[in-house]
C-alpha cells in the first residue's frame, strides 16, 4: 500500500499511541529529526506508524531512561528515493535483547517496508526507503514571507536533547538561536521570541517578560505536555508549543507568531491556543483567505528571488567534483544530457499546454537530477521555480514556463558543445 503522507504525522500519531505508559514511567521522547528529511512523503504510512509505536513500545517497557531520543536521519540531497535511518541511541537495554527484538519480532512489517536492520552502535538502527511526493524537495517548509526569517531566539528548556532538537528546527529558517538556563536569564533585550518550558517559569522571568513585552514587540510562548495543566493567570502568553516538538509545529509557531498575530500582545490579552490537544492534529487554524493570500504572497517573493540569483549556466569543477563522486565520466555525463534532453523543450511545451502535471513532475525530477550531475545550477534553479508551482498549487502560472525552459535548455546546449568542441 501506498500513500502520499506527512512524516511529522506518524511521529506525533506514534507519540500519542504511547503517551499512556510515557506518563506511568515518567519518560519524555525527544524527536531529533534532520532537516534534510522531507516533510511530505510516499509510501506504506499505515506499515511505518505500526512498526515505530511497536518499537517504542518495545523502548518504554524494557528501559530505566527517563528520556528517549528517536533520530530521523537521510542524505543531504534527497533527489528521488533514498533511506531514512530511524534510530535510537543510549536505552540502556541490554544489548542482547534488543537484538532479539530486531531480528525477531519486527516480522513482516519490516520486509513490508523494504527495511533493513543496521548493526552500529546505535541501540536499534533501521532504513527505509521512501520516495518524495513532490517536487521542491530542497526546501520543504517555505515560510510565507522572508520578514519571518532570521529572527533572535530565546530557549529555555530543560532537556539537552530536547533544545538541541529544537535549535536545529529553527535554525532551518536561519534563526539565531541562544539556549539558557532560567538562572542564565537576566534580560530579554534585542530577542524577537522567548520559548519557556512551563515548570521553568519563575516569578523574576514573569516581571521580565512583563517589562519587555510592554517595551518591545517580543512575543513568549509556553511549552508543555499535551495534559500540562497551563496556569490561567498567565495573561502575557502569545501561544503554547505542545510536545512533541517537530519542524512542522516550529514551523506553523513561527507562521502564527510573526504573520497572523502582528498586534503587540498585552496583560489583558489572551492569545487562544494554536495547538489542538487531540491525536489527529496540531495544526493552526487560520482563516482560508490568510492562508491564501500567504500562499500567493510566498510563492511571488520566492520566485522573485530565484530570478534575482545569477549562477553558472554550467559550472564545470562543479559537474566535474559531483561526476567523480559518483564515479562517472563527466564528459559521458555531457554527451547523456545532450542525447537525453536536447529538443526536449517541445516536449516539455507539449505536456504543458496538454495539462500533464504528472509527466510535467517525472520530466523535471529528470531533468533535475541529470543538471546536477553536470553542474548546470541555471537549469537546477529553473527546474527548483517549476516545483514551487507544484508545491503551492499555482498550476495557471505553468504557461509561461516553456518559452522559459527553451532559453535556459538553448544556453546550456550551447555551454556544453563548447566544452566538448562540438559545432
């Protein structure tokens, strides 16, 4: 069975299957997931969820850790398919058990998945391969608005893993990110957010937010357990942050915190929560025509900025760096592109004007993957455009690609031939 399905799903819908015996044990579960792992993805999700709420289950029956870590890890350039490693580290379950666990009770589900066991020094190490579901795979969560980026981050939280997992969530959107102790906390100067864990609020942090949020435009916002019991005399609070933390939920925070809720925030103003304290979702809920015009607002500015980029038509140490990597003759690679996609502007004319958004997706991944093989960044910026009209839904800009396409595929023909003294 296959699905088109949202990884940060499985991993807060398994969260949520073992939240029960979580709380008898005492024991919090950190996702620690890379950002090169797509937010969207397609396969079995129904096999995947099983088998993770298995091995978790597994994990919280037999460890004495009060924190758990599951890691999700896959190649910095994930082209087409390629394995996410699923790991889990320091369990303290002895070794011995665990690998009976692996090799004997994971079944069926496993081979399902085309998965393997990896043997490492991780306590349990499996791959999966997986398939993106769209294009635009290099950035997968596109913030609607470049005034949301690179803003300056208080955190404060408790858990190492925890403020690492988080810091690197926001570093995705470029954000200057400080970690803290509650004692380190003397002001709140010159930061645009301040995240707390609830049990780490004092009253000292509440006059200081309160003397900042009355000076400045700083937003603060809470984070707790799905059943933390959050103190309603809290007035200042802009919103709560509900474990588990993932890149979508930083990722929606910063989308309501900096593009939906501008108005400074007083003592007699209370933000509803964002999060629905529910296993399904924890989306936002935002008015249709907010997300729409945020939608055409990002897809504008980012198409904008590509256009404003200037890169190599055909950078040659680059193809050559990239060719030897993967042991390939870069002139062959040359010689393929040429044979594989010259005049292929009629054809990508064709299945536009014809509507064939899925021979339009199977051609630029084609495409994509060939032009980075040989350097042609012109090429992989205007296929990276394309996938941002498949990623936001803007299928009547289409149209104007091919002209586009013929230009970029007529100056790139022509880099090529000369590199290979072809007239």
């Amino acid at each position: 069975m296959e699905n088109i399905f949202d990884i940060n799903h499985i991993l807060k819908h398994s969260f949520v299957a073992n939240n029960k015996v979580m709380v008898e044990k005492n024991i919090e579960l950190v996702f620690d997931v890379n950002t090169t792992i797509p937010r969207v993805l397609r396969g079995n999700n129904v096999t995947l969820e099983r088998l993770i709420v298995f091995i978790l289950r597994f994990v919280f029956s037999f460890t004495s850790r009060e924190e758990i870590v599951l890691s999700l890890d896959a190649p910095k350039d994930f082209l087409y398919e390629e394995d996410i490693s699923f790991k889990i580290l320091h369990t303290g379950i002895v070794k011995e058990r665990v690998l009976a666990f692996l090799e004997t009770a994971l079944g069926h589900g496993l081979v399902d998945l085309d998965g393997k066991i990896i043997y490492d020094e991780n306590d349990i190490h499996i791959a999966i391969p997986f398939t993106i579901s769209e294009l635009g795979f290099r950035r997968h969560y596109r913030l609607p608005s470049k005034s949301m980026l690179e803003k300056k981050v208080l955190l404060l939280v408790e858990s190492e893993h925890l403020s690492k997992s988080i810091i690197k969530m926001f570093r995705y959107f470029h954000y200057d990110v400080k970690s803290g102790s509650k004692k380190e906390s003397t002001t709140l100067e010159g930061y645009d957010l301040v995240i707390i864990e609830d049990h780490l609020m004092t009253e000292t942090m509440l006059t200081l937010l309160s003397v900042a949020i009355e000076n400045t435009n700083l937003k603060y916002v809470l984070l707790g357990n799905i059943h933390t019991r959050f103190k309603d005399d809290l007035e200042m609070v802009t919103t709560h942050l509900i474990k588990p933390v993932t890149q979508e939920s930083i990722f929606e925070l910063i989308v309501f915190v900096f593009a939906y809720n501008t108005s400074p925030v007083t003592k007699k103003t209370m933000i509803p929560r964002i999060f629905e304290q529910e296993r399904d979702t924890t989306d936002i809920v935002m008015p249709e025509s907010l997300k729409i015009n945020a939608e055409n607002q990002g897809v504008q500015n980012l198409i904008e900025e590509k256009k404003a980029q200037h890169v190599a038509v055909l950078d040659i140490k680059l193809g050559l760096e990239n060719s030897k990597k993967q042991g390939l003759l870069y002139s062959h690679e040359l010689e393929n592109f040429i044979e594989n996609f010259n005049k292929s502007d009629l054809y990508f004319r064709q299945i536009v004007n014809e509507q064939q958004t899925n021979k339009i997706k199977d051609f630029c991944i084609d495409l994509e993957k060939q032009a980075k093989i040989i350097g042609a960044e012109s090429m992989l910026s205007f296929s990276d455009t394309v996938s941002l009209i498949f990623v936001y839904d803007k299928l009547d800009m289409l149209p104007i690609y091919p002209g586009r396409y013929h230009r970029e595929l007529t100056k790139l023909v022509a880099e090529i031939k000369k590199y290979l003294h072809i007239k």
